[in-house]
C-alpha cells in the first residue's frame, strides 16, 4: 500500500474518533424557559424584600440622617429647622449641668446594674442546671418577669413597693431600719432603680441556663480528678466555655441598659427626681425634646448617646479575643 494511501486511511480513523468523541459528549444546551425561571425567582427574592427595605429606609435610615441634620439645628417643631452648627454638643458638654448630671447617673446604673444582673443570672442559671425536680416550674418562674419587666404597670407596682409606708418601708421599719420611702430619697433611689433591673433577669438567665447545657461533664471530670474543688472547677472550666455567652449577655445588657426610660419616667413621674437622681439620659433628652420643645438639642443628647454606645461595643469586640473562648479556638 502506498504512502499516500496510508496517510488517507490514519487521517479517516483520526476524524471518524473525534466525531465520535463529539458525539458522546452530553450537549449543554439551556433548556427552554431556564433563564426566565431564574430571572422570575431573582425578582420574587427582591419582592420579598421590598417591606425590608422600606421599613429599613422610611423607618431607620432616612429618620437616622434626619435627625443628625437636626442636632446641628435650632427646632422646636412649630418653626423650621435653623442652622447653628456645633452649638448644642458646646453647649451639652460647657453649659448644661443637668445633661453632666444626666450622663454620671446613667453611667453608674449601667456599670454597678450590668454586673449585679450578669451574677444572679449566673448564679440562679447554675443552680437551675444542678436540679432537675422542678427545673421547668423554676426557669418559668424566674423567667416570666423579663417579660412584664418594662411594663408601665410593674413600674407603678415598684413605685407604691419602695414608697413611703410601702410593703419594703414597713418591713425594713418591722427590723428596725428606718430608711422611709425609697422613692422619695435621692441617696436611695438609684438603687431601687437598680433593683427593679436585676429583678428582670430571667431572659439573661435563661441564655446562661444554655450555656451551661453545652459545657462536657468530660472538662469536670477531668479537672476533679486533679483535685480541683469547686471554684477551681468554675474558674477553669465553666468561666471559658461559657465567656461567649458572658460576652453576647454583657454586650445586650449594656446596651439595654442605656436605653432605660419606661421604669424612670413613672417612678419619677416625668421629673427624673428626686434631686434629678432618676433622670437617665433618655428621660432627659425626652424631656428636652417634648416637654421644652428643643428638639435639636435633643436629637444631639441622642446621637451622643448613640456614639457612646457605639464606643463600648466596638471595644468589647476588640478586647473579646483576650477572654472570650470559642469552641475549636487553639488560641
């Protein structure tokens, strides 16, 4: 056979393999209809989020921007806004007594109330996760004022509790203690303050109740056989598997904290007294809002409020790394 035959015999095997290589490939072809389905499921996934992103932009944003164009203004809601600058945050921090006045007593509420709440939801959680007679009637019960906490109706109740010749006065005057009412005296009603946040700690606990579920009985066993007792065992063991629970609690309280307005304004009665010891900076930036009309002033006090806040959840979020502990961390 002839070269040239031979190359035309190599040349036909070769084509008659690539068609076939051709043939068995599986054809990608869109089926009819695919790209109007995805285009029609995209549109209904942004029809979704339509009333998100209206509520996010009519309710949040837009009221956020305005109300920061505000603090730089003069309004009282029956006149237009007047352009003035950086004079009401002068004037907050050179010649407002109140709003200083305003600032340290909320600053003492949330750093001695954050705390105190943080440890008797710890301690009553761990004392809950020991005891399994009864857990459920004793979780819903310490529970339950979390949710009627911040009612206006609890505020009245505590108010006639630590009033003069209320149930607490009497039973402290039973013992021989004679403080008087607590609500009336500015030494003592911070922390009666105090003391109806604590009381509200039932949503913390519960947080804490399911942390403490998730520890292995494994890290205690380990640790018993050591010898270790039973704060060594807490200090070692339940302290790091539950710091990022202790971190999520104590970021949520102290930003609630902040916020606290319902419980102060009944108490008080909208004066933030006695002696201004009830008026929280909520209370006060509504006050000046709505009851001097100043408006500006207040939306200034809010957004101070809001960086401050905004301060010590960005520091928590940095320092987290040096206490908080999350599970597979090999730090």
């Amino acid at each position: 056979m002839s070269t040239t035959a031979t190359r035309v015999i190599v040349t036909g095997e070769k084509a008659s393999r690539r068609s076939l290589v051709r043939k068995s490939r599986p054809e990608h072809r869109e089926r009819p209809g695919a790209r109007g389905r995805e285009r029609r499921e995209t549109l209904a996934g942004y029809g979704f989020l339509v009333p998100w992103l209206i509520g996010f932009f009519g309710l949040t944003l837009i009221p956020m921007a305005y109300s920061l164009y505000l603090s730089f203004t003069s309004y009282n809601i029956f006149s237009p806004p007047r352009w003035i600058g950086l004079d009401n945050y002068v004037r907050m921090f050179t010649s407002d007594p109140n709003f200083m006045q305003s600032a340290q007593i909320t600053l003492i509420y949330v750093l001695v109330g954050t705390p105190i709440t943080l440890a008797a939801a710890l301690g009553v959680a761990m004392l809950l996760n020991y005891r399994d007679r009864g857990a459920g009637f004793f979780r819903s019960a310490f529970y339950a004022p979390s949710l009627i906490g911040g009612s206006v109706s609890v505020a009245i109740v505590w108010r006639a509790m630590f009033g003069n010749d209320g149930p607490v006065d009497n039973s402290l005057s039973f013992l021989g203690i004679d403080l008087g009412g607590w609500i009336g005296n500015p030494d003592l009603v911070l922390p009666a303050m105090i003391l109806l946040a604590v009381w509200q700690f039932g949503a913390t606990m519960v947080i804490f109740l399911a942390g403490l579920k998730q520890i292995p009985k494994e890290l205690y066993e380990a640790v018993e056989m050591d010898g270790a007792n039973a704060w060594h065992r807490f200090r070692a063991v339940t302290i790091p598997m539950l710091s990022p629970v202790i971190f999520f609690n104590l970021l949520l309280g102290l930003i609630g904290a902040f916020q606290v307005f319902a419980s102060a304004y009944i108490i008080s009665n909208g004066s933030g007294g006695p002696a201004g010891m009830t008026n929280f900076i909520t209370l006060y930036l509504y006050k000046r809002g709505f009851s001097d009309g100043q408006m500006g002033y207040a939306a200034a006090i809010a957004w101070v409020l809001l960086v401050v806040v905004a301060i010590i959840a960005f520091i928590l979020f940095r320092t987290q790394r040096s206490w908080v502990h999350y599970s597979g961390d090999n730090r």
